[in-house]
C-alpha cells in the first residue's frame, strides 16, 4: 500500500529522487539540480530533494493566491473533514512514517513512533478546537464620547498565503503544526521541508493531498535554505510566515521578510534552577531526560543547570548514577538505544565537540562523555563551566549539559536573564510558592515547576523571549496568530 500510495512523489530509483509539489502537481525541477539526504546513522544517502528554481516558487505562490480565497469560503465543516481525514491517513501509515523518521533524522522508534501519533492528535484536535473560534461584536458607546452610533462586527479572517518553515527535528510535527492550523482558517500553504527531513515533508504533503487539499492549497518546494531561503521569504506574494529552526536564522529570515507577520520558534539554552530544598532525584531524572532525549537536539533541551556548591555536590552524583540507567547511545534502530543516537550529522558532530573542547579551554571539566564517533556524540557532562563559555553562551544542539555553580539564587536568576535566549526555564523546589515567586524574575517564554522544559501538552502555549521566538503557538494560540481580526464597522446615525 504504501508503495502505491506514494508512487507519484518519487522516480523509484536507488536511491529515489523526491518530486516537489507546486500545489497542482508532482514535478521535477528544471534546475536539473538535487539535495542528497544522507542518514546519520550510517552516513547512507536515502535520496535525493529538488532543489527547484526562482520560477517554481514564483508558480507555487501564483498557484497558492490563486486557490486561496475558494478555499476561505469553502463551509468549515469541509476543511475540518479533511484535517480529520489526513489525521486518519497520518495513523494509517504510523509504522511507515515512523521509520521514515529513524533512517532519516536518527529518532529511536520510540521518539519517531511518539512523533507520529502525536501529529495525528494534534491535527484531531485543531480541526476540533478550530470550531470553537468566533468572531465577536462591540458597541461604541463604551468608550468616552461616544454614544451607540457605531456597532463593529469583528471576524476572524486568513491573511492569505502562508510560507511554513519546518526543522529537521521534528519534521513532521513541527510542519503539522504549522500547515494545519493555517489551512483551517482559510490561508494556503507553502511548505518548504528541512533537507534532512524533506523526505518526510514531503510525504506528508502527500497525505494532505490524498486527504483531499485542493489544488494549489497546499505546496511543498525543497531546496537548501542557502539556495532558495531568502527568494522565498522576502518573496511579495507572501503574507504571512511561519517558522522553526535556529535564532541566526530566525534573525536573518525576519530581515529578509520586512513587514509580515511571524510567528517563529527559534533556538534556546534553557536552564534549570536546583534550590535547596529540591527533591533532588526528581530533579536528577529530569534533567537526564531533559537534557539528552533525543541526543539534546530539541530546542528545549535543559542545557545547563544552576545551583550552590552544596547541593551541586549531591545532586551530581545522582545525575551522573541516572545517565548510567536512563541512557544508552547507539543506533537508533536498536531497542538497546535509549535516548541518545546520533546527532543530525557528522559535521554537526564536529561543531558539539569544538564548543566542548574549546569551554574546557576555558576551565571546563568533563565529568563523563566529550569524545564523539562519525555522529555520536558521548552524552557529555561538564562542570566548572561559566556563562560565557560556548557551551551555554550558544544553543548547543546535541547530548550535552553544563553545570554553574552559583554563590546565590539571585545570581542564577541574573544568569538567565542575560542570555540572548528565553524559551523556558524550570524550578527544582518542594515548594511550590517559592517556584511561583522564582519564575515571575525569569525573562523566558515558560517556566516548569519540578518539570524538565516542554513545548506539549500542545494546548499549552509555546513561546519565546528574546532570540527564542517572536509569538505564541498551542492549538488556539497557533489559530489565532494564523488569522487576523476583520472589524466591519456599522455606522448607524442616532
Ligand atoms: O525543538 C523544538 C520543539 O518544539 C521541542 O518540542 O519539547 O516537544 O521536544 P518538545
């Protein structure tokens, strides 16, 4: 079934080159021109993107603005079918996609089969939510001078054509999360995949289409960002843009845009906070799986932990005692491997390792890890480790976690506060009232109370300060940014 599901999108060669989409149909691109997506696990390459030119993009806009308003007054009822359809397709092909994502990004099937059903669930509830989202109306009268002249009824409408960026750790969730709240409140869609990753992109784009997206509603063009990035973001035929992946790029994309809307989850270095009346092996558990599943490449990976010299000294044997337990890397493919496989590539490998490497120039001490093969990077704990060091100073994409010692909470709260990022932060503390307090100094998107930092449940809204991001997502957050107020005012002489 798969086979023949998915037979237009590839050329079925060995390795396959991948078609892109522009909306009305499966193509090659005329550059002639091909990404390879090579598997970090053995550094195999499972095919081959197109890397389309200036003109298809210029096409599948065209075509996007063109379907855009039938789709906007196509009833609700319908789009929320089809976002209910591709949901069921999505499960249909859970075991397929899965281990699309394994071979491709290096999940273990866990994470990869967790990444599946919870796209599955979350499109489910935007098409549900969505149903709930209704306009209002306003009467003059309540504001000084005016009497009730005037009556504004306020819809919610689609801006148009929305670009969706997604990255290469999530490729499937991170692109649901974007397609599908866009198309429900009637926009259109360009998608542009990660490379690594675009392989699942665009099998999901062909699931949106089987599941009944109409024709130019929904596109899927690959290319590097390099090659196609800033002609497509700072394109006039776009209104609207939303994004996932690393602050530079957040930063430069938002340059090359000028004035539209965004809504960008960009990168983080979250902290955690031990104070002294943590548990402290809740603590140690959460920060073993907050910092290394997924081999730390989660934009809300722990990275680095504060806390006095006292209870460092305790909580750190527990945390080295925990990784022993809750983590074993190797191949993702291998139920022995638990939560750490290879990063995304050997080059990026490389990178983890330099920012050790030159942190432990810096006075930096390896208490485990720091050596890396191919793309395994050991998972990696450091001490001694000081803010400006690389390894927090930046956000560090892999199976790494810096320990600070601080002589008071005061200076914690001043070290997160002074960092470029603000995604989330949590609070190791028996008492809840003290976390409270705690959290309101915190310049960050959320904060956990005696949790490891989390983007779900994907109700909640998600959010970052500073170079983490700019807007809100979760189910009604991600509909309202992906819609805009219309006010249709009355004027009604007295
Ligand atoms: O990498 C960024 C993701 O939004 C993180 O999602 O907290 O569910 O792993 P997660």
């Amino acid at each position: 079934m798969p086979a023949e599901f998915f037979s237009e999108i590839s050329n079925h060669a060995t390795p396959p080159t991948y078609r892109f989409f522009d909306g009305a149909g499966w193509k090659e691109s005329t550059s002639a021109a091909t990404s390879d997506v090579t598997s970090p696990i053995q550094g195999e390459i499972l095919g081959r993107l197109q890397v389309v030119t200036h003109q298809e993009i210029d096409q599948a806009l065209a075509n996007a603005q063109k379907a855009q308003p039938q789709w906007e007054s196509t009833p609700l009822h319908q789009r929320v079918k089809i976002m209910h359809l591709s949901a069921d397709w999505i499960r249909h092909f859970r075991g397929y996609l899965a281990s699309l994502l394994i071979k491709e990004i290096g999940k273990t099937d866990l994470e990869a089969q967790g990444e599946i059903d919870r796209t599955a669930d979350l499109i489910d509830y935007f098409a549900d939510e969505v149903q709930s989202i209704r306009g209002e109306t306003l009467d003059s009268d309540n504001f000084p001078g005016f009497d009730k002249g005037r009556l504004a009824m306020i819809e919610r409408v689609a801006y148009g054509v929305v670009v969706a960026i997604a990255p290469f750790n999530y490729p499937v969730n991170l692109a649901a999360s974007k397609i599908v709240p866009a198309l429900l409140m009637g926009n259109s869609v360009v998608f542009k995949p990660p490379t690594q990753g675009g392989i699942s992109g665009v099998h999901l784009t062909r699931l949106f289409e089987k599941a009944g997206v109409p024709q130019g509603v929904l596109s899927c063009i690959t290319g590097g960002g390099g090659d196609i990035g800033d002609y497509l973001v700072g394109h006039s035929g776009v209104d609207m843009l939303a994004f996932t992946g690393g602050s530079d790029t957040g930063v430069h994309i938002a340059k090359q845009a000028g004035m539209v809307p965004m809504l960008f989850e960009c990168g983080g270095n979250n902290p955690a906070v031990v104070l002294p009346d943590a548990d402290l092996a809740l603590a140690a558990r959460e920060i073993v799986r907050g910092a290394f599943s997924y081999s730390g490449q989660r934009c809300t990976a722990i990275k680095y932990v504060l806390t006095t010299e006292s209870i460092l000294n305790q909580l750190l044997p527990q945390v080295l005692n925990n990784i022993k337990e809750m983590v074993r890397m190797g191949d993702p493919r291998s139920p022995e491997t638990k939560l750490v496989g290879p990063v995304i590539s050997p080059s990026a490998a490389e990178k983890i390792l330099q920012a050790i490497s030159e942190s432990v120039g810096l006075g930096a001490k390896i208490e485990i890890g720091g050596k890396r093969k191919d793309a395994l990077v050991e998972p990696t704990v450091l001490t001694h480790v000081k803010s400006q060091m690389p390894v927090v100073a930046h956000e560090i994409f892999g199976p790494l976690v810096s320990f600070i010692q601080v002589a008071s909470f005061d200076e914690a709260s001043e070290i997160i506060n002074s960092s470029n990022y603000g995604l989330q932060a949590s609070i190791f503390t028996r008492d809840e009232g003290t976390g409270i307090n705690f959290a309101k100094n915190l310049k960050v998107g959320s904060v956990q109370i005696n949790g490891s930092p989390q983007r779900g449940p994907d109700h909640f809204p998600f959010l970052g300060v500073k170079h983490s991001g700019v807007g809100v997502q979760g189910v009604r957050y991600s509909l309202e940014a992906m819609s805009r107020l219309k006010p249709v005012v009355l004027n009604k002489p007295q």
